[in-house]
C-alpha cells in the first residue's frame, strides 16, 4: 500500500518532494494534502500537480487548520517546508497526531525549539527524519568513505570554506530569511548543511564553539560606503532598479510569479526585497572554529558575495590529507528547476598520503540537484532503494548540525567560545 503524505508550506522548496510523489515514485508514494497561510499558493501547487505532473489537485488547508487537516487526512508522514521558524510547531503537531516527519534542513532555528522537538520524539516514539541532501552526493560520500577505510589515519583538522556567489547568495538577503528571527541566520539555515557534512565525515559531534560573524556587503550602509545607492525597497516593476545587478523580476519567471507575486495580496510578502536595503539582520560574513568530541578542530567560512558558487575543504590527518573541491551551478530559489539547484560543475578529490605519491581520486559525476544528492536521497526516502547505513538523518542529526550554528550565533553576539552541550540536553 501506498504512503500518504501531507506538505506544509508549498513554497519553492516544496516541489523537490512532490515532484518526487508525483513522479517516479507515484507506486509507493500519495499526495493527500497541501498546507500554507496562502492560499493562491496552494492553488498554484495544485495547477503544476494537475498541467505539469498529470497528477489531481489535492485538497488544501490554510495553516491555521494544520490539525484538522491531520484528523481528516490522516497522512503517514507530513513534509515541514515552511519559513524555518514554524518548523517546530507543524513536527511536533505531527508526532502528537501520531504522524511521522520529512522536514526540510534546519530542522528548527532556536536551542529552545530544538529541545521542544527533541522532547516530542522521545514522548510519541515516532520518526523524523532530516533531508540532509548532499550527504548522498558522489563527491560527498567518496570522502567518508576514504576516511573510514583509514586513507588518512585519525583525522585532526578540517578547513572548510563555502562561498555563496551574487547571484544564489544575494537571495538570502531578498527573502525572509534576511530576517535572523525567520532563518536563525546563514549558520542555522545554510550553514546546517555543511556542518552536518562534518559530522558525517568525521563521525563525531560539536563540544565547543567559537565565532565571528558580520553584515559586511549587502544592506543600505554597506552600499552607501561603496558610494551605491538604491532608494528603493523592492525591484519588480521598478524603473530605478531596471539597472541593478542584483535585482529580480518576480514577473518575468511563472513560477515566481504564481507563487509569490500572484500571491503577495494574501499576505503582503515580498519575495524581490533590495539587497542594499533597510532590516536585514543577518550576516554576510562569518568564521567560525569549532572542536569536536574527537578531537579534531574545524576553521570554517562562508560568505554571501562570492565570485563563484561551491566549497573547498581540506581534512588533515595522522596519516594524510584529503582535499575536495566542488563548484556548483548558482542558481534563485523557485527560478528553475528542483534538479539544476546545486548541480555539481566540477569536481576534484585529491588524496596525498603522509609517504608516497599523491593521487586524483576518481568520483563519479552526480547528475541533479545538489552534486546529484538529491535522486538518490528521494529514491530512499519515497522509493524502493535500501537505505544506505549512516546515510539516513534523524532528529538526533538535525540537532547536532544545528546546534553549531546556533552556537556561533551566539558566540558573535557574546564574543565567547560556546560549549554545545550547554544548549540542550540530547
């Protein structure tokens, strides 16, 4: 028998997963409902499922029924892919209901909701699992492999720099998330990602934390300093920002248009928001040190206003060096496709052992979104694929990726090392 599920937020970030339902795993998997505060969003969901994937409308609630639409579809598992700072509510609703969850990386943005969701599992004994995507890209999985069959002894260091290019950087700072209140900042809702990256490859978890961070670039003092004025809040259909590099055109893609300009009478949100405006909270600029249980020390950066989009990172060791470099295909949420989103470019994986000759590791090119993660995680998650040991991330995972980020939050506000295991009880 079929699955059923349930999505709550049908934003751009939604399609990835009932494009999953809807396609190759429409045998094992059924769509029973969508779930927003806006309703032409819904609706709009709903004409790509029935003109796009030749699927059925399904039937929609609006947030403020999220239960009801438990009680009445009885969903096996409900999709979290709402703004971040509702994450929270809608899982621990769901495991209430006796629902398992599929949500959306970060699992939630706050220690406080994070312990509220650790605690709701532990009470319901039911499931939640994390969608921790590039842990399944090729690039990926051939370092933790080559670290767990001991190619570079105990691992001790780890340097890892991501860089966010102008073009999919510059859309953190256009949505909700440029407010930290939404996302928990770029070290909870992107950041998540790599730090989980860490966790999987070393086996180990944070201790301790430590952390710089600033808004550098994007926002009105920064342009001004540069001698770059914008006197304007949003750029659809505003003539002052025909010119402006880093403006968008909510009306020129249809996606972006049924979901957000169409649907921006609902609710008043505005998804094409100046970079090189006024509120934005959020860092552009960040260096974070982190020690593990084990041992070993990560220096990690990420910064929004990159010339390329992708990530170096260099894992030392008792006995060698790794060293990966991706580059990826930049891209704007809800402006192409769920599959060109993070698309590997090119890849190359180095191993220089402590003696001998160093070697290219060969990786196989992952095809799709997120270095090709993406198909393999849906085929396990939705399909008949037998899920891959230590693959899987569960809420114990979530946390443990989100708490480094919540940790340096709060290390660039205080200026002091964090100790993780201050912030919640796991």
């Amino acid at each position: 028998m079929a699955k059923t599920y349930a999505i709550v937020g049908t934003g751009g970030r939604a399609r990835m997963f009932y494009e999953a339902i809807l396609g190759p795993h429409r045998e094992q998997s059924r769509l029973v409902a969508l779930c927003d505060t806006n309703q032409t969003r819904m609706d709009f969901t709903n004409r790509v499922i029935e003109q796009e994937l030749s699927g059925t409308p399904v039937p929609t609630y609006k947030a403020g029924d999220f239960a009801r639409m438990l009680t009445e579809q009885k969903p096996d598992t409900v999709i979290v892919t709402s703004i971040d700072r509702t994450h929270h509510f809608y899982i621990i609703a769901a495991l209430e209901a006796g629902c398992d969850v599929i949500t959306e990386k970060p699992m939630t943005t706050d220690s406080e909701k994070c312990q509220a969701i650790l605690d709701a599992v532990e009470r319901t004994g039911r499931d939640v699992r994390v969608t921790f995507n590039y842990r399944y890209a090729p690039h990926n999985s051939a370092l933790r492999e080559l670290i767990a069959e001991g190619a570079i002894g105990t691992p001790t260091s780890v340097h890892f720099e991501w860089l966010l290019d102008t073009r999919h950087g510059a859309d953190y700072f256009r949505r909700w998330h440029r407010d930290k209140r939404n996302s928990g900042g770029l070290m909870v809702h992107k950041s998540t990602h790599h730090f989980d990256l860490v966790n999987f490859w070393l086996g180990s978890q944070p201790d301790t934390v430590f952390g710089m961070g600033d808004l550098k670039f994007y926002g009105r003092a920064n342009a001004e300093s540069r001698g770059v004025y914008t006197p304007y809040t949003r750029t659809t259909g505003v003539e002052a920002a025909k010119d402006d590099p880093f403006a968008i055109d909510l009306t020129s893609n249809p996606v972006q248009k049924g979901l957000y300009w169409e649907a921006e009478k609902e609710d008043g949100y505005q998804r094409d928001q100046n970079v090189f405006g006024d509120g934005i909270s959020i860092e552009d600029t960040m260096n974070v040190m982190v020690r593990y249980r084990n041992k070993a020390v990560m220096t990690y950066s990420l910064y929004a206003y990159a010339p390329w989009e992708g990530f170096n990172v260099a894992i030392n060791g008792t006995g060698g060096r790794l060293e990966l470099t991706v580059h990826e295909t930049s891209y704007i949420n809800a402006g192409s496709t769920s599959d060109t989103e993070g698309a590997a470019k090119g890849v190359k994986l180095y191993h220089f052992p402590l003696h001998g000759e160093a070697r290219q590791v060969p990786v196989k090119h992952g095809e799709g979104g997120h270095g090709g993660g993406d198909k393999i995680m849906l085929e396990e998650i939705f399909g008949n694929a037998t899920p891959r040991p230590g693959y899987g991330a569960n809420h114990r995972d979530g946390a443990l990726s989100i708490l480094t980020g919540i940790a340096a939050n709060q290390s660039f506000a205080t200026g002091l090392p964090v100790k993780v295991d201050t912030l919640v009880k796991l």
